[in-house]
C-alpha cells in the first residue's frame, strides 16, 4: 500500500484542468484520460487531492484494470485482490457499478460478482462466514469499458463540488467544480478587477476568491475516507494545517457578484459569508445594464441565463445582444461566458478567442472566451490544453 494509483474523476472538459492542478501540486506522473486523471501517490495523497482539488468531482483508489469478457473470470480476479488491506471485519463495503459497451453488459451481476469476489476473499481471510458491515464505509465501484474492468474505491464520499458553503440551490445553478474549471481556464489574477454579472447565489466568486486566496476547497468538509484507519485522524489534522498556513488572505481588488434576482442576491450574501469571504467578495443587487466597468485589464466570468433553464429564447437572445453592445467594446477585458447557445457569437456581435465544449449537468455548453489584452508587465500562464475549435489564437 505504499505506493498507490489514484484518479481524479471530473466532467467532460475540465480533464486537462484536473491534470494542472495535480502538477501544480507536485504530482508528476499524471495521465490525462476521458473523464479522469491518473496519478500516483501514497495514503496521504490521498487526502490531499480531496482537499485541494478544484474542479475534479471526486478522488478514487484503482485496485485493479484488466480486461475480461467472463463473469467466473471477473469472480477469481476480484478475490485474488488483497482486499484485508482495505477493508475491516466490520466495515461496510456496497458495490456500484456502470457498464458500456461491454460483453459484461448487466450491471447488476457484475456488482453482484465483485461483491461475491469481496466476500469470498475476507471470508478466507478472517476465517468466518457473516459480516455485519456497521463499521467504516469502502465504496467499491466496478466500471466496465469495452470489456475493461476498473475496481475502485471512493475516497471522497460526497462528491467534491460540495465545499460546504451553498445550502440554498438557485433556478439555475452551477457547480462548484465547473465554476473552479471555468476560472482556471480564465486569465483572471488576484488584484484583476473580476465581475460575475450574472452571480445567481455566488458560486463563481466565492470560487475566484477562493483561488486568489489560495484556499483549499475541501478545507471545511468531511470525506468518507476519514473513517479509515488506513488514513489516521493526526494524517488529516496535519494535511489541514499544511492548508491553513499556505492561505493568503490579502486580495488588493474585490472580487465582485451582481444579479438582478433580489432572492439569489440574499442567497449569494449568505453562501459568501458561509465560505468566509465576506471580506473579499461583493454581491449588489444590480441588473446587467447598470453595471459599471470603469477600470482597465478587468476579467468578467460568467453563466448568463439561457432558455433551456431562464426565459424565452427571445429574452435570451436579446440579452447576449446586450452584453456584445456592453461589453464588446472593452478591449483591455477578458470575457468568458458559458452557454447552451450556439449562436451566442453571432449575438454578441463578435468572434471569441478560444472556444471549448463543457457540461453544466446534463447540458452539453460551449465556454466562450474573449482574451483581452494583458496589463502590462503581466506574465500570462498558458492555458491548460488547447482549446476546442479554436478560433484566432491571441496571446494575451
């Protein structure tokens, strides 16, 4: 158990966004694959990925890949696995699974078979035939991929959008994960000028301060894997520490949330001060076309309405007008919208920079960016990975 394959699990498009934040945190053998990240690490990375990963969904331990077509086969695999490393006599350990486009196509016996594998396996181990499962929590998951099968175990619990600050869901609200991606795909620095025009309850600040901080996302909640012996309670105080003492709470321009909805503004000023940002994020209540942008070399990132969740088509249509006749002209800002919409550029009245595909849920987005020109003396961080259907490539 010294030595460990750990994936980072994120949504479609924010895979090469995983794969920097792990380099950034000084994992070096880092695969980028659809919907994953591999990494290598020990127990305490563990702990960490859960803790500072912002835009992946959840960290899972790989016991096991190989490719099979034969549930017998599935059943010897799964029970040659040293499953006693993990796994107590008192622990519970419920099985998932997902298959696609494979011979094992059944979810439900290929769940049943590792589960069998499981038990055969600690059956031997501990010499006894019941197990009362009231102990810690191991998520098993199986997931079959063109007759490859992946046994994992779920180390976060719930997944790892859930920072712990929104307990109030707006009309249309994003996720945590996505607003992190979303940001690290932006050129957006602390002591930038940042407006989300369209905050809803405030997640896309509360994340931009977050990262202008330096805080660690996880830093407040729970993960299932705290219950493990595998990993002790002193292992996460200390990883909570390392966290505390690497913040930096001095951002020398507030970071700004506006909305026109009274009740997502309330929503927004509570979740802000639940996130502990009170002291850095503004929420006013202000429709898009009173927003004022005075100053230069500013970053507006943003999820506006679209009809698929808010108003009409023609609303919607009119607004994206509106913010090309607003914001269009703002040639030292960077403009980075996300929508269903894929006339959004033709409604704007402009081209962006880079385009790329992303998932708000179930819906599939393109992320639209229009690169503004850098403040002077700025050094610019390239962007994680290319992106998709690029247009004009402007450095800046």
């Amino acid at each position: 158990m010294d030595t460990l394959t750990l994936i980072a699990t994120t949504t479609f498009g924010l895979e090469a966004v995983a794969a920097r934040e792990l380099q950034a945190l000084g994992y070096e053998d880092v695969r980028v694959e659809d919907g994953k990240v591999r990494f290598t690490g020990t127990v305490r990375d563990i702990a960490r990925a859960n803790l500072w990963l912002r835009s992946a969904d959840r960290v899972v331990v790989e016991l096991a890949c190989f490719e099979t077509t034969d549930f017998d086969d599935l059943f010897e695999r799964v029970k040659a696995l040293p499953w006693e490393e993990w796994i107590a006599v008192d622990a519970k350990f419920p099985v998932t699974g997902k298959s696609v486009h494979s011979k094992l196509h059944h979810t439900p016996t290929c769940q049943k078979t590792v589960k069998k594998g499981i038990v055969e396996r600690l059956r031997k181990f501990h010499n006894r035939h019941w197990f009362e499962e009231t102990g810690p929590e191991y998520k098993v998951n199986i997931h079959m991929y063109q007759d490859t099968a992946s046994i994992t175990l779920d180390t976060s619990g719930p997944g790892l959008h859930k920072r712990g600050y929104r307990d109030m869901q707006g009309i249309a609200p994003i996720k945590e994960t996505l607003a992190a991606g979303m940001l690290l795909l932006s050129f957006w620095k602390p002591g930038r000028p940042f407006i989300d025009p369209f905050c809803g309850t405030g997640t896309i600040p509360i994340e931009a301060a977050m990262i202008g901080t330096n805080t660690a996302p996880g830093l407040n909640r729970y993960f299932i894997a705290e219950d493990w012996p595998q990993l002790p309670r002193e292992l996460w105080k200390d990883v909570r520490e390392e966290a505390k003492d690497l913040q930096n709470r001095k951002i020398s321009v507030p970071i700004l949330g506006c909305d026109a909805d009274k009740r997502a503004v309330k929503q927004a000023k509570r979740h802000v001060f639940q996130a502990g940002v009170s002291d850095i994020v503004q929420i006013l209540h202000r429709p898009f076309e009173d927003i004022e942008l005075e100053k230069d070399y500013g970053v507006i990132v943003t999820n506006p309405p679209y009809a698929e969740r808010i108003g009409t088509n023609d609303e919607v249509d009119e607004l994206y007008r509106e913010m090309g006749r607003t914001l269009g002209h703002l040639k030292t800002w960077s403009i980075y919208v996300i929508t269903t919409n894929q006339d959004f550029e033709k409604l704007y009245g402009q081209e962006a920079t880079r385009r790329r595909k992303l998932y708000n849920g179930r819906l599939q987005c393109t992320y639209y960016q229009f690169v503004g020109e850098r403040p002077p003396g700025e050094i610019l961080d390239e962007e994680p990975a290319p992106a998709e259907e690029s247009s004009t490539d402007v450095s800046s």
